[in-house]
C-alpha cells in the first residue's frame, strides 16, 4: 500500500497513512510530479531572465526548475553575480538548448 502524498509504502493492512492521515492505494503509478533526472541548463544573471526562459521552455513542453541562489551562494560569472538557474529534464536538454540559443538571440537585439 502506498500513501499517494508521501509516496511511501506501507505493509498491507495499514488503510491510513501514518505520517499524514491519507488514505493509503494500492498503487501510485500516476504520480502527480514525476521524477524526471535534471540537468543544468544555465545560469541566469536575473529573475526576469529566469522568468523569460521559463516560459519558453514551457512553450516548447520541456519540464524546467528555475532557482535563485541564497545568499552565500552567489556565483561570478562573468557578467558579475548570478541570479540562479535554470534545470531542465535531462532528456529534453537537446532542445533546451536550442530554446537557450534562441533566448540569447533574443536578448542580444
Ligand atoms: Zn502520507
């Protein structure tokens, strides 16, 4: 048995969830979020950056994590300090890339 919020398992007989109070299936094989193996796609030196890309990642249906760094994670670059980053599923990250290119494109006129 499986807790559908926790996605922990359970011995058969238990109906409820310890950790959580839910109601326990008996499969979970529509997980809400899959686990899709990240990559580092890059890193973006602003919020709107990050924000831009996002979506036309989103566009091109390419599952994305943007983050900020927190402070005392800042990392130069050289056009000075990143803002963070943007991850993308890592069997997309050809097409992401192209995505990248064209953001640059886009940002350089
Ligand atoms: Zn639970």
């Amino acid at each position: 048995m499986f807790c559908p919020k926790c996605g922990y398992e359970y011995k058969e007989g238990i109906k409820k969830c310890p950790d959580c109070g839910e109601e326990l299936v008996a499969s979970i094989e529509e997980k809400k979020h899959p686990d899709f193996e990240m990559a580092m796609l890059t890193k973006v030196s602003t919020e709107f950056d990050a924000l831009t890309l996002k979506s036309m990642l989103d566009d091109m249906d390419i599952e994305n994590i943007t983050g900020d760094y927190t402070a005392g994670y800042k990392v130069s670059l050289d056009t000075g300090k990143a803002w963070g980053y943007v991850m993308v599923n890592k069997e997309k990250f050809k097409l992401a890339k192209e995505v990248l290119d064209d953001f640059e494109n886009y940002r350089r006129r």
